[in-house]
C-alpha cells in the first residue's frame, strides 16, 4: 500500500502573492507547487493529497474556531492517510500546534505544522525546504505527535514558541529539547519523542465560548488596573511574572483581588516571562505569597501552550477546581513539573 499524506494549506505566507496592499493568501497552492517545483524533485516527493481551506487566513487573524477546525480535518481524515502537514501562517503557528496536540491526543501518526517566512511564489524563499522536508519528515520518520517543523528543527509543537520576526530559524523550543535536527542527515532525537499509542483519542468540545488573558507584570502595576481587569467578563487570567514567577506584594489588596478572583471561579495561571526558565512558587517570598491567593503554577510552559491548554480544559465544560488540577498536569509533554 502507497503512503499518502494530507496537506491542508489554511493560509500564512507560504503560499501568499504580492498585492498593492502587501503579501496576501492567496488559493491555487497546489498550482503554485507545480510551477515552482523542480520536475526531479516533484517526481521523488512522497504521494499527496492537498486541500485548501474554502477562506485563507493570515495567521494574525487566527481564532480558536478556526484550531478546531483544522482538528476537525484531521480527525475526519484520520484513517485515509499516513501523516498529515498544516500549512500555517508564522505569527500563530505555536499557538495553533499547541492548540492541536490537546485536541488530537495519543497520535498514532504524524502531525507536522510548518509554514515560511518568504512566500513559494518569490525566487528566494524558505518555503520550498520546509514544505519538502516535512512531507520527508511525515512520510519517512513519523513521530506520533504533533510538531513544529521549520528551517532544519523540528520541534514539539506545544514547546514552540517564535524567536525571531524576519530571520529563518524563526521557531526555537526554549525549554525542551529539539525532537530532531535536519541537515546534511537527518537527526531524529527518538529518547524525547513520545511514544505512538494503541488508538488516537480526539477531543474537540466547542471552542470560542471563553474568555483568556495573558497580562505581563510591569513595574508599578496596581490593584486597581489588576481590579478593572479582572471585573471584565474573563475566565482565565495567564500572569506573566518576574523570573521564577515573583510579583508585587508589597500592597496587600493587589494579592486579594487575585484571591477573590479565584474564589469567583477565575482560573489564574503564573507564567514566567523569562524564555527559558520554568515558575517555582516555594523560590521566593513574592512567589510564595502568589500561591497563598490560588494562583497555580504553569511551570516551564510556553505562553502558547498554557493559553491553549486553558481555552481547551475550559471548553470542556468542567469546574474550575478540576481546570486548574489539570494545568498543572503534563497532559501531551507541554510541561515539566
């Protein structure tokens, strides 16, 4: 039997043309392909299939309903074929990858996401190399999970978080190893991949129903800014604190909103803005008193990763207690604890 992979082309720069207004998503992917590609290097790719999504995106338009639409492609695909790559805009792609690897659980094939920063239809680009490699990559070594796959690296989709703007290696995995290295060889680091399951399990609840904000602490934050937010109509609050997740306590009533917001059933995150780092809570006495109000720890998770994790958990319509018992578990390797 001849293994086929599935490419869902939903926008992003790889495949945008030049417009007056600047790069744009355009459809006609599979065209553009054929165009550009090298007869003797179409005719030694794997075999595949490629659709487009009927509205192309730029990736800075992204929504959770459009996550669970691409899960739901997947998932309604799932049997037909041996891998599956997503063609994705750059500025959301870890939060996409993150958002998939908690709804398509225990793979038992490969999921690659990967994109470009210049666009195929340009004679320099870097969307050729990603989009070979990962139909390489998906064919020949199928990790059973879901990655990030971009310029040489391949990383676990959930530990992925974008470094740089313009430059190439524009994906790095701050916190845990790369899953594989591609050069002359291709290097697959097998001891840091997770093992295929026996089935996949897939859970997709309906998205777009619930509230997340990220707030990175700022010197001179106050309980009243803290207050006015959190009186908004949110349900999860991701506090991006200091180092190994320290924040003011020095005013009391700013540590008791945050008590009070828990008690409200407001699930509130510490994240560390540091990259590369993880959150210990027992460190410092400014950490300590954190914990004291409910805040929970996100460890060593990307920002990407603990935003789609909440949007996920909480789309599963449980209690609040049971939300933030599971943040702080490794559901799909997205955290050390």
């Amino acid at each position: 039997m001849q293994h086929r992979i599935y490419i869902l082309y939903t926008g992003g720069t790889i495949g945008m043309q030049r417009s007056p207004q600047g790069y744009v998503p355009m459809p006609g992917l599979a065209e553009l392909i054929a165009q550009k590609m090298p007869i003797h290097l179409s005719a030694n790719m794997p075999d595949y299939v490629l659709e487009e999504l009927d509205l192309l995106i730029d990736s800075t338009n992204a929504t959770p309903l459009d996550w669970h639409s691409i899960a739901q492609r997947i998932r309604d695909n799932y049997d037909r074929y041996d891998g599956f790559i997503i063609l994705h805009g750059t500025d959301t792609l870890a939060y996409t990858s993150s958002a998939l690897s908690f709804m398509l659980r225990d793979l038992t094939k490969p999921v690659i996401v990967t994109g470009s920063q210049i666009p195929l239809s340009e004679l320099r680009n870097d969307a050729q190399d990603n989009l070979i490699t990962a139909l390489v990559l998906a064919r020949h070594y199928p990790i059973a999970e879901v990655c990030l796959y971009f310029n040489g690296r391949l990383l676990r989709g959930n530990r992925s978080t974008k470094v740089k703007a313009t430059g190439f290696d524009a994906f790095d995995s701050p916190n845990y190893p790369w899953l594989g290295q591609v050069g002359i060889h291709i290097e697959i680091k097998h001891e840091v991949t997770r093992p295929a399951a026996a089935s996949p399990r897939f859970e997709l609840p309906q998205y777009g129903q619930h509230r997340i904000v990220p707030l990175r602490l700022f010197p001179g934050i106050d309980t009243d800014f803290l207050q006015h937010l959190l009186k908004s109509p949110i349900d999860g609050l991701i506090l991006q604190s200091y180092g190994v997740g320290n924040a003011p306590d020095r005013d009391p009533q700013f540590l008791k909103t945050l008590e009070q917001a828990n008690k409200q059933g407001k699930v509130i995150i510490n994240l560390s803005q540091c990259l590369q780092g993880r959150v210990d809570l027992s460190s410092y006495a400014t950490g300590s008193a954190l914990a004291q109000t409910g805040v929970i720890s996100g460890f060593d998770m990307t920002l990407e990763a603990a935003f789609s994790k909440l949007q996920h958990l909480l789309a599963l319509e449980k209690s609040s207690d049971w939300v933030r018992q599971q943040m702080q578990l490794n559901l799909c390797g997205e955290l050390t604890a």
